[in-house]
C-alpha cells in the first residue's frame, strides 16, 4: 500500500513539474498587437492559448482531479482497513485474556481438587493405621487374656477360644463378585450393564424439568470438562509416545554397552529373549581374519587330513604328500583273504 501511495504522489509531482514548464513557456511567448496578456487573470490567459494548449490544460486539470480523487478515495479506505484490523487484533487482545483467565481459573479448581483428594487420602491412610493399631490392640489383650487364663483356670478347663465364623463372602467379596462375573454368560452381562445404565439414566433430570438457565450452565460446564479431558488426553499420548522413544533409546545403550564391555564372544543381549540359542563366533583375539567357513567345512578339517582352511583371498597352502610304506607279500595275502571273507559275509 506504501507503494501506491508513493506512484500517486512521484505522478503528482511530474504533473506540477510539467506545469510549470508550460507556463515558463507561454510566459517567453510575445504578445500580438491584436491580443494583449494580463497575467493576474486566468480567463484572459486561457483565451490567448491555442485549441491544442488549452484541450492539454483541460486534459491535465482532469487527470489532477482523478489523481486527487483516486488518492481520497486510497486514503478513506486504508482508514477503514486499518480501523478492522485494530478491531479484530482488540478482539484477539480480548479472547486471549479471556480464554488465559478460564485457564487460571481451571488450574485452580484442579489445585483445589488434588488438594481435597491428598487430604481425604491422607485422612484415609491416618483410619486405616488408628484400625490396624486399635486391631492390634485388641489381639494382643486377647493373646494376654488367654495367657492370664491359661496360668489361673483350672486344669481341667478349656484354655482356648474359639474366634466368631467370618462369613467368606465378607471377607472375600470382591474376589467372589469378579468369579461370579466371570461366571457371567455374555446375555447376563449384557442385562446386567442395561440395568447398570438405566440406574445412571433415571438418575438424570429430564430436560424439560430443568430450567434454561441451568441447562445452558451444565452444557457449558460439560463442554468445558471434554475439552479439558481432551487437552489431558493429548497430553498423555505425547508422553506416552516420548516415554516409548526413551525406553528404545534406553535398550540401545545397554545393548551397546554391554557389546562392547564384554567383547565380541559374549551374544547379544537381544538374543536372550530369544528361544534359540545365541550364535557363537570361533574366532581369536590373535587372527587378522575372521573364520567365515560354515559348520560343515570346519568340520571337514577333522574327518579329512588333507582338509585345508579356506579364505577368500588367500592361496592354498602346498600340498602334503604321504610317505608310502612297502608291505611283504604275506602280508597282502592277509589283506585280500580279509576282504574276501568280509565279501562273502
């Protein structure tokens, strides 16, 4: 916009620049005796300009006058646009405040909360220590009076109590009512969740019962408790979704570490969890080069004496001849009656 502003005006200039040259001009022009210039009068001037200098002053007077309309109008309309964005940026101002307020407010209602939570927690922990204390209690006065008893009854008295029955159920209730839900068919807990929403549904006024004012502050409030679960919910997936990277991470480092502080002999820590056995490397610390033959081909070493080790990119070692040792002709006689009775065997 800056730039327009800047072109209308560069224009308006070369159009004052341009006027002041013409009437330089005219000014140097000789007056005729039959016409005489006054020039304190404007009309008297405009009758001694020819046709094409005065249809040039008409035509340059209206283009001043669109100029300057043009740059009302530009001027009148950057007011209006500037006016809009100042309101929507109070209105953004306004929002802002607001929704930080409902922020504050929240997070001291959720304070408020916890607050209330870690006192009835504590408040329950502080019961549950004064009942197994005062259980305690009553256990060892009882274990006291059945001592007493035991030493002043007499001999032929019982000197045991016999504790009140508990029933199982009592002791046991929920773990009777998970087997008993379990036991449950899939109808049964169908009925029984039906019954369970209609006791929560007939719990809830009617709408036409409640008052519209009531109505629109519990719409609200709900609204507000979805959004603030939904804020909770995000919040949770991303730390679940970081907690997840950190423990990957985690793994990688110990396995790194305990590859390279135990050597290349012990196995991978992966492997353990593993139902095969882990790969074991034949190699030593003292070789340049790893033994990359397979099981059968090290094994062909100790079936075959002959048998050389194969590397790539290694020639053969020379071959090994075997000193040939003479036998006497008895000798290959016993050999070939041996042979002979195994054939005929």
């Amino acid at each position: 916009m800056s730039t327009t502003t800047e072109i209308l005006r560069d224009h308006i200039k070369d159009n004052c620049a341009s006027e002041c040259k013409r009437r330089v001009k005219l000014e140097s022009i000789k007056p005729s005796n039959n016409h005489h210039f006054d020039h304190g009068e404007h009309a008297e001037n405009e009758e001694g300009l020819t046709e094409g200098e005065m249809a040039m002053l008409a035509a340059k007077r209206r283009h001043e006058e669109e100029d300057k309309a043009k740059l009302e109008n530009y001027e009148e309309r950057r007011k209006k646009e500037r006016e809009a964005e100042e309101e929507e940026l109070r209105m953004l101002k306004e929002k802002q405040e607001r929704r930080r307020l409902e922020r504050e407010q929240e997070e001291k209602e959720m304070a408020e909360r916890k607050r209330l939570e870690e006192e009835r927690r504590k408040k329950e922990e502080e019961d549950r220590r004064a009942r197994l204390e005062e259980e305690r209690r009553k256990k060892e006065e009882e274990k006291n009076k059945r001592q007493q008893m035991n030493f002043a009854g007499a001999p032929g008295g019982r000197n045991f109590v016999i504790p009140t029955k508990v029933e199982k159920n009592d002791k046991f209730g929920n773990i009777v009512q998970a087997k008993q839900e379990m036991g449950m068919t899939k109808d049964q807990q169908e009925e029984a969740k039906k019954v369970f929403l209609v006791g929560i549904r007939n719990g809830i006024p009617e709408g036409s019962s409640i008052a519209p004012d009531e109505l629109k502050a519990k719409i609200k409030e709900l609204h507000q408790r979805i959004c603030k679960l939904e804020t909770d919910k995000y919040d949770l997936e991303k730390r679940h979704e970081r907690q997840e990277y950190d423990l990957k991470e985690l793994n990688e480092r110990s396995r790194q570490v305990a590859r390279n502080s135990n050597g290349n002999k012990v196995a991978d820590s992966s492997d353990s969890n593993s139902r095969f056995p882990p790969k074991v490397q034949i190699l030593s610390k003292y070789d340049r080069q790893i033994d990359r033959r397979n099981f059968k081909e090290r094994r062909s070493m100790y079936e075959n004496k002959n048998a050389f080790p194969c590397f790539p990119g290694v020639p053969p070692p020379p071959t090994l001849f075997e000193k040939v040792f003479k036998k006497y002709d008895d000798e290959l006689l016993e050999e070939e009656e041996a042979e002979e009775i195994e054939e005929y065997e």
